[in-house]
C-alpha cells in the first residue's frame, strides 16, 4: 500500500477530501486548470470544448444523429480466408431475406471501383482476388440493423482458397513489395564501418497496434437533390472522402458534402480507413433513394481494417571505444499489408527517424514495404516514427553494454551536436542545446544517478525480482512528408451582436483541436473564449483539407483561423480610424474593446458597438483564411532535402520492477519533460502527453496482435486484446511541459504540435525492461527483446539469459516468433 508520499499534493488532499467515497488507491486526476491559474505562464490553460458534453453523454458522435424514419442499415460480408480466388457469390437468398432492400457487389459501382487513396489497390468490393480476412465481398440494406446481419449470412460464398503470405521478412527477401525500395544516404557509409574500432549488428520485431478507437466506423448517408449525398462520418480526412465519394458515385465533387463534427477516437485509423464505408452508405443511399446507416461491428471493425504497421528492424553500427556512432547501415522492413495505402509515407517516416535524437554520422537507411495477405496496415499516431526510433534505440542500450557505460551517457554522447548536425536525409538539426537542456534538467529532477545506483545495489540483492531504469529522448519531425497536405483553410464570421463563429479543415477526435482555433480566433479578436464556437468540418465550407493527421492540426488550422480573424481585425482598425477619428497607429482589441491612443487620449470602443457600426458601415464581417508552411522540401530521387519544418522534443525516465520467475512486471515511476514551445494550450497538452505516452506504453508492453496460420486475426476485441487499463498508470507519474523555449519557427505563437512526438516517450519502457533483464548476466551485454512486450516474451528472455549463464555463454539467443 501506497503513502501519500508517493502521490501529488494535489491529489493527497483530493483523496482526503474523499475518504470513504472513493474506491482503489490510484492517484487521482489533476485541476489542471486550476494549475494553471496558479501560473502566469499557463494563462492560456482552458478546459476542451466540449468537455462538460462528453461527461454528460450530450456529444452527439454518429450514431447519435437522427436518421429519417425509412432509413435503412447497412451489413457487410467479409471474407473467412486471406488469400484466394472469388469464384461464386450468390445473393439470390440474401435478396429475398425478411426487410432486406437491397444488396450490392462490384458489379453495381457506377463509377471507380478502386478507392486506394494514393496509390491504386484498394478495390471497394472483391471482384476476383481475395487478399485478406475481412476484405468486403458485399454488402445487404435493410430497414434494421438485426435484418441486414441475419441477411448477410445467406450468401453463397464460393472461394478456390489459395497460400497466404504473412511473413514480411519472406516478403522482403523476395521483393514481393508494395511500393520500391527507398534509400537515403549521407557519406561513405561503408568506409565508417571499415574504419570503426567497434562494430555492433542487431535485429529487433516491432509489433502493430489496433487503433482501438472508442467510436468505431460508423457513418450516415442522406441522399440530396439530384445525384448527390450528404456523409455524416467519423473522419479524419473529409475531403478525401468527398472526393472518393464522388468518384465511386461517378458525379462531381460538389454533389458530395462531407460533415464531421466529432470522433470518438481517430489515432490515424480514420484517415483512410473510414471512406470505405461512407462510399458503401453513399451507394445505398443512391440507389434507393433512403438515408443509410453504416457502423462496424468492434470484432469486424478489428478485422476489416489496417493496424500500426509492424516493422522489422537490422542495425550495423560502427563507434568507437567511448560508444560515439561514426556511421552504419540501418534497414527498417514496413509488414505493409496487402496494398499500398499509406506505407509509402509510413516507411519513410521510419527511415527518417532511424536516427532518433542521435547523428547516424556517414550512413545508410533502406526501407522496404512488404507485402502480405492481411489487412492493409495505415496510419497511426507517429506515423511509422515510432517504428524507425526503436532500432537506434536498441542499439544504444547495445552499445553502452558492449562498451560498459551507462546507457543515459552513451546516449548523451550520440546526441547531435555543433559539427554534427545534418541528418543522414540533410536536414540541419536547430535547437542543438534544447534536448541536451532536456536530459540534463530531467537526469536532475528525476535523481536518476541516485536510482541507477539504488536500482544496481537492488538487483545485486535480490535474484528473483529486478528493477530497470531508462531515459529516452525524442527528436520528432512535425510536417507532412507529402508537401502539398501541409495547408489548411478557415472560415470566419463575426455576426452583428459580436459573436464569433468559426469553421476549419481539421476535425476533432478529442485531442482539443477545435479548442485551441477557438482560442486563437478569441485571441486575435481580443474576446473572451465564450464568445467564439466552433462548427462541424464540412467540405462545403473549407474545401480541399488535408488530413488531421502528422501532429498538424494546430499548427496548420491555427494558423489559418489566424489569418482569417486578422483580416476582420484588420478591416475594424481601417472602419475605426475613419469612423471615430481614430489614430490608427497602435490600436488594438483586448478584453472585448477596440483601444486607440494611450494616457489622456486614449479612447474605448466596446466590440459589440464596433461590430454594429462596422455592419451598418458595410464592413465584411467574413474572412477566408488560408495558410501553407513553408520552408520544406524533399527530393526523393536523392532522398535529402527538408521535410520537416522543425522538431519537437522531450525525454522521459522509466522504472519498472520484473519477476523474473513469471515474467510479469509493473511500471513504478515515470518522469517526463516536454518541449511544446509557448503551449497554446497547457492544460490539453498536458494531456496529450500523459495519454501519449500511455498509449506508446501499451503498444510496446501489453497491446499484441495475434493472426492464426490461415491469417486470421485472434486479437479482435477487449477479451484478446489488452490496451492500458487504470491499473496499468504508474503510481508515480510526474509529467511537466518545458517552460521558456519558444518554437525557433514562425510556428502558430510559436508553439509546437504535441499529437505524436510523447507516443515515443513509451520507448523509455521498454528500454527499462532490457535494462531489468541485462542485470540477470551482470549488464555486460543487453538482450533482445522484441515487442510487445509481454510478460510471456519477458520471461523468455529471463530464462535464456539465465541459461546462457548456467552455459557459460554471454550472447544468447533471445529472439522468438514475432507474429
């Protein structure tokens, strides 16, 4: 049992508050705001938008819109194999099944049948080719949801079952591939392995990751005048879904408008995933002439749709006696899935962050998209960074055993510095002292030095349980690799009684996105947040977005809204200075008043008189905002060029405690610091952070994806598969955001994204659990440790460990069957 030591003082006073009312001994949740409140620099702290909606159950998500009475509900069939020819598929009985309305195959597509959103190879429906369990064969409407699902299993399904392919490596090696092999190199990478004193090789599995959003797949289709549709869909990328949409209808975009209003959970599983069914739903509604409503069972859902993309990762590193990389050769292998999707980008995402926070020097990254009979494997927060970071990472905890340092100075000594600043892709690392500043203050906060010794003296002690310590960093590149999705438009009205409405091209899944382009709308404007609101994102209102994805959100739709609140404020001033007399020099709106002139001449306006004159003067009250980040470039063919606009950073220390008998552990102290510039939002990002790393924790410890010998996937649902619980929070959990380093970039009032880059604190985890393990043959080398993981896979190491001792061998083989 925990003492109130162990706990905030916060939350030891809350629990005092709540003797006798409040069951279990977890820490209790944080007033962020009332921190904030405390802090002048945390002014702009504010509790999300429709935070009192989703405790009181009033946030409408999709299957909360009403749907006309004659709408009708729409049930898949999925394929039982992973790999085959469709040679027969009969819906004769589906169609004469009780309330059934309509069923279709590929064969009803008006328009393209292929919706791949990059690159072609996602057909809608089968048409011949099978290439995973769950890949859509038909689909039933009917007037219940019961009807359609007891319809669907009256299909005749004839299919010639073929081999499926489910092994990457076997894949790669004979370049079964969905997209070419990709390169980027900077200096004689071979020559620095030659010449190294030391040289070190590993390979390493990176598990997948279910989305495991809240809300599943769910959308509504209401059909319009004419040829077109109305999407209701949870969605991260309206406009692509509009344009799919369309494509399959076989009508112009402009008969397609796409609304989203909220997500019940996205983490990148809703970027390309959810078009699918709305282009399912839109077919329906079409053709019957009836609203329809789509939502994936959690098991379907599971199986239909792509993970995290599972990686295999190899390593040849050469350094000297001190553990300084002077360069190598690094191959980063994506499980891509059965088509392209997005893995293009996802694995250069990992080639781009092979190097972590730490100069490669002269070296080579190759990455390889595998192709494979499952599910087609997409975005998910980080990326593919995620991915990329864990082989340098491995390969630090490597190299400090190999030399018999700590691995904390290894990595210190890797970190890129004046001399060695370029990335192996070009780009010139900026803010060369603020991750050394980082480390340092948090080495220092969290007393690591004193824990390595306690954790060391710990181990020497006890020969069953073990304690592990970590420290990582996080370098983080924020852009879209794909130039042309870093731009975003917003949609401004200010109305005659002075409130403000506002409409962007990001959507919200619950990160606080809305909230913080409410705030930056209310700050340009001088108001008070409640007099700003936020409207669903809607293609017929900003058009042609990009996803809300690569941490962008903020950074792009902030500064849209930006622009367009600047340009009302801007016509005001101009207003002003003509109608009142007014100096224009120096005027601004604070606290709901224009203000021009200082001292004795100062004059007030409030804004609700200058609104009113403004429209009576036929001033526009509207703003189109627009905004592209600028700076960035890649050129593929050399792969070298600047993809990311600037880098987010932060640390974090882990310790955790093994049973090495069982192979079960807990995670008993987290520390983090986290650079997210001048935070737009302190009390939300701190949020992200804590809910980040978390989630990064899950997916490297608990979180495993299992598929049978045929390609089917077991883990489908809460019972097989584990997401972090409660339970699973470390009982100490200090997480604090860096103060007094604004964004070195022009960045939204120089803040920095916060989405992604903690997901990759987790790695600190999983590196404190080798650390746990290397204690059992004296830390003289660190064993691989694949993920997730698991207790299972913890205890096999330990009792390969263990037995290499009993051998007399100091390398054992450590690795296990990653799927």
């Amino acid at each position: 049992m925990r003492t109130l030591t162990d706990i905030s003082r916060d939350s030891a006073k809350a629990r005092r508050e709540q003797q006798d009312a409040n069951k279990g001994d977890g820490p209790l949740a944080r007033d962020t705001t009332a921190e904030a409140n405390r802090d002048e620099n945390r002014r702009h702290a504010r509790a999300h938008e429709s935070a009192i909606k989703h405790v009181t159950g009033r946030a409408a998500y999709i299957d909360d819109i009403p749907a006309p009475g004659d709408a009708l509900h729409v049930a898949l069939g999925l394929s039982p194999v992973a790999h085959g020819r469709l040679t027969r598929l009969d819906l004769e009985r589906v169609k004469r099944a009780p309330g059934v309305v309509d069923a279709i195959t590929i064969v009803d597509v008006p328009g393209h049948t292929d919706i791949g959103p990059v690159f072609p190879g996602d057909p809608l429906f089968v048409d011949d080719e099978i290439s995973y369990v769950g890949q859509t064969l038909f689909a039933v409407a009917a007037t219940s949801y019961k009807a359609a699902r007891l319809a669907v299993k009256e299909a005749v399904i004839e299919i010639d079952e073929q081999p499926a392919s489910l092994d990457a490596l076997a894949a790669a090696e004979a370049s079964d591939v969905v997209r070419p092999t990709h390169v980027q190199q900077r200096g004689d990478w071979q020559r620095a392995l030659d010449d190294a004193p030391h040289v070190l090789e590993g390979e390493q599995f990176v598990g997948g990751q279910e989305h495991f959003y809240l809300e599943g797949q769910a959308c509504l289709v209401t059909p319009s005048e004419d040829e077109g549709v109305v999407v209701y869909t949870s969605n991260q990328h309206p406009s692509e879904t509009q344009k799919l949409v369309a494509e399959v209808l076989d009508v112009p975009f402009h008969a397609v408008t796409v609304e989203t209003r909220r997500m019940g959970g996205g983490f990148g599983g809703k970027e390309t995933q959810a078009s699918p069914w709305a282009c399912i739903a839109a077919l329906v509604a079409r053709r019957t002439g009836r609203a329809a409503r789509l939502r994936l069972p959690r098991a379907e859902d599971t199986r239909a749709t792509g993970k995290r993309h599972p990686f295999h990762n190899r390593y040849r590193l050469g350094f000297d006696g001190r553990g300084v990389i002077q360069g190598g050769d690094v191959t980063v292998i994506g499980d891509c899935g059965y088509s392209p999707d997005l893995s293009e980008a996802v694995v250069d995402r990992a080639m781009f962050h092979a190097d972590n926070a730490y100069s490669l020097g002269d070296a080579r990254v190759t990455g390889i998209r595998a192709r494979t009979h499952t599910a087609s494997n997409t975005a998910f927060r980080g990326f593919g960074g995620p991915q990329g970071m864990m082989i340098v990472e491995a390969a630090m905890d490597d190299i400090a055993r190999h030399v018999g340092e700590d691995p904390l100075t290894v990595r210190k000594r890797n970190l890129y510095r004046p001399g060695r600043d370029v990335t192996h892709y070009g780009q010139t690392v900026e803010q060369l002292d603020l991750l050394a500043e980082i480390i340092e203050r948090l080495e220092e906060s969290s007393d690591y030095w004193q824990r390595r010794r306690d954790v060391s003296d710990y181990n020497a002690r006890n020969p069953v349980l073990k304690k592990g310590l970590s420290l990582t960093p996080v370098k983080f590149g924020i852009s879209f690799t794909a130039k042309h999705l870093n731009q975003a438009g917003a949609l401004l009205h200010v109305y005659t009684d002075g409130s403000v409405m506002i409409n962007h091209g990001g959507t919200e899944m619950g990160q606080g996105l809305h909230t913080k382009v409410c705030q930056v709308a209310a700050r340009e404007l001088g108001l008070d947040l409640e007099q700003v609101r936020i409207t669903a994102t809607r293609t017929d209102k900003v058009p042609n977005t990009s996803p809300t994805a690569a941490s962008s959100g903020a950074d792009l739709n902030g500064m849209a809204a930006r622009d367009a609140a600047s340009q009302v404020r801007e016509r005001l001033f101009d207003f002003a200075a003509e109608h009142y007399a007014l100096d224009r020099e120096g005027m601004r709106l604070e606290d709901g008043e224009l203000i021009a002139g200082h001292g004795e001449s100062e004059r007030r306006i409030a804004w609700g008189e200058l609104v009113q004159a403004a429209y009576l003067g036929r001033i526009s009250l509207s703003a189109k905002g627009f905004y592209s980040t600028p700076l960035i470039h890649y050129d593929r063919a050399t792969g070298r060029g600047r993809p990311f606009y600037y880098y987010a950073h932060g640390a974090a220390v882990s310790e955790v405690m093994i049973d090495t008998l069982t192979g079960e552990y807990r995670v008993t102290r987290v520390d983090i610091l986290h650079d997210v510039g001048d935070s737009l939002n302190p009390a939300i990002d701190m949020g992200q952070v804590e809910g980040g790393f978390i989630q990064g924790m899950g997916w490297l410890t608990s979180e495993e994806l299992k598929w049978d010998d045929k390609g089917r996937l077991i883990s489908d649902g809460p019972s097989t598969y584990k997401i972090p619980a409660f339970g699973d929070l470390p009982p100490v959990f200090n997480v604090e955001l860096l103060q007094g380093h604004p964004n070195s970039q022009a960045s939204i009032y120089r803040s920095k994204a916060v989405g992604e880059p903690p997901l990759m604190l987790g790695i600190s985890v999983w590196s404190a659990l080798r650390d746990a393990l290397a204690s059992l043959v004296d830390y003289r080398h660190c064993p691989r440790l694949d993920t997730p993981a698991t207790p299972e896979r913890v205890l096999m190491v330990a009792e390969a460990l263990r037995d290499s001792t009993r051998a007399g061998s100091t390398q054992p083989e450590t690795s296990d069957d990653p799927v």
